[in-house]
C-alpha cells in the first residue's frame, strides 16, 4: 500500500514507510526491506529522517499524522578542512543543510534542502570544519567523518 493511500490515523507499515521516501515525503537513511509489518517510533528514526510527534514512545506505533519532515536550516561552512587549531581561521564561503541550524554530535551535513544528498567532503583535506549556527551560539568548529558528512564530536566555539 502507498504512503498517500493510508489514512492519517492509520499506523505505517515497512511498506508505507519505503514508499514515503521513494515519493520523496521522507529520506531513507538505512535501507527500508518492504513488508507488511508496522514500524514503531524506534524504527521510523532507525530508517528515515521523519521526525515523530512528542509523546509517542519508541515502542510505540505512530500514525501517519504523528511523522513530518525535517525542517532543514542553511548554514555557512568552510569549503575545506584543516586541523582543530586552525580551523577557526577557514573562510565561509560554502553552503549546507542540517535539520535543525545548530551542530552537535551527530548532525548531518546536506547538501540540498530536501536532505536527500549527503554534502559532499570529497575535496576536504582534514576532518574540522568551520560552521556559522543559526541558533544565536554564533561560529563553531567541529570534526567530521567524511565519508558520512557526520560531526563526530562536540563542536567547539571559535
């Protein structure tokens, strides 16, 4: 069954879910194996980047109205990368997108608005990244795993 087919009161099955994001609804994050078993909350954050509704415990089954989208944040990044005491000093003449504007262990750099294409760090030459929030934290420098364009530690204010 669709992901437009369901009701919004209806819980979402691997099916529904895997269709969500082949129609671009929701980005899928890990592959999604179709069937018709239901997805808790645990598995909708496992699989996509939907975001479930506060008060729906990870154990639980959502319905279709309790999963949104992400609402990706612009942010300026530096265009390379240098080591952790010089990164502060990288211009930021590039562009990204995280889900939420500011940077934490974990965030996810993008490279489109839709959050369907990881930023590309290919070009990079070290892992810290300069970054301008727009959370009022103001410039951070931050380590990132390149291959996944993952922060994979606490950034830190320059």
């Amino acid at each position: 069954m669709s992901w437009a087919s369901i009701a919004s009161n209806q819980t979402i099955s691997f099916t529904n879910l895997k269709d969500a994001c082949t129609t671009g609804v929701f980005t899928e994050i890990s592959t999604i194996t179709a069937s018709d078993e239901q997805v808790t909350a645990t598995d909708v954050g496992t699989y996509t980047d939907a975001i479930v509704a506060g008060g729906v415990a990870s154990n639980q089954l959502p319905v279709k109205s309790e999963l949104t989208t992400p609402t990706r944040q612009l942010v300026d990044v530096s265009c390379d990368g240098t080591t952790n005491a010089l990164a502060c000093g990288l211009s930021l003449l590039c562009s990204a997108y995280t889900n939420n504007g500011t940077v934490i262990f974990g965030t996810v750099l993008y490279a489109n608005s839709t959050g369907s294409t990881l930023y590309n760090m290919t070009a990079y030459n070290g892992l810290f990244v300069k970054i301008a929030q727009f959370d009022g934290i103001g410039i951070v420098k931050a380590r990132f795993d390149l291959a996944t364009s993952t922060c994979n530690n606490g950034p830190q204010s320059c």
